[in-house]
C-alpha cells in the first residue's frame, strides 16, 4: 500500500499481509501522517477504527461513505478526484508484465521490484520537468 505526494509519485510503500485486508495495514501507515494532512482513500476503507485514527492525528479522512453506512461524514467529491494519481500509479506498476503477474511470490523480492519501479517514476518525472 503506497502513500503518495501531490504529483502522484509514490512515498512510502508498504506491502499487507497475504490475504489480509488493506484497512488492517492502513492503521499501521496511518501514524506516519501528520497533523493537517488529507487522507483519500476508496470506499474499502470506510471504517470507524480508521476514521477515528484519523481525527486522533488530526488527519482529514476524505472517505466516500459506503452505502450502507447511518451516519454521515463531510465528503469532498472535488477532492476525491485527485484519487486518480493512486489509480494512475497502480496502472504504470502494471505495465510490467512481472508485477501484474506477480511472478515472483517471494514478497521480500516482489517488494524490490515495485521499489524499483517507483524509483523510475521519481526518475522519468524529473527528466520530463526538465
């Protein structure tokens, strides 16, 4: 699970455990956000355990509620649609045929490859400003 600056290039990756849900690891990430922050994520993530460590760092949690939630909570649909970096990034990973077939199952080794990736994203985007 990557973390992201405004540009969408990846910060911070982590990978979750096997088949363990994504919001398991995210409260783990969460700690490292700082206080003012703007947290967007999907619907999956719309829980009350990582929206209440949310407002603990006062970290804002742009969450899109899910349906069949009761209470409501401020959503900037505006904002959401910077979530488009997130999908982008995810995109770029799987354009090597490696990393969306997940060849290889050592995580240690499939965690090096997205690293290795990301760091040519950091790459390509300064040579492009440039």
């Amino acid at each position: 699970m990557p973390w992201w600056n405004a540009e969408g290039r990846p910060i911070r990756i982590a990978l979750p455990q096997g088949q363990a849900h994504d919001g398991t690891a995210a409260e783990g990430q969460l700690a490292n956000l700082k206080p003012g922050a703007t947290l967007l994520a999907d619907k999956a993530y719309d829980g009350n355990a990582i929206r209440d460590q949310a407002q603990e760092q006062d970290v804002w949690a742009n969450i899109p509620p899910k349906s069949n939630r009761k209470d409501a909570f401020v959503f900037s649909a505006f904002l959401y649609l910077y979530r488009n970096l997130v999908e982008r990034f995810f995109n770029t990973l799987k354009q090597f045929r490696a990393i969306a077939a997940r060849y290889d199952k050592n995580p240690e080794n499939f965690m090096a490859a997205i690293k290795l990736i990301s760091a040519r994203i950091w790459i390509r985007s300064y040579e492009s400003a440039a």
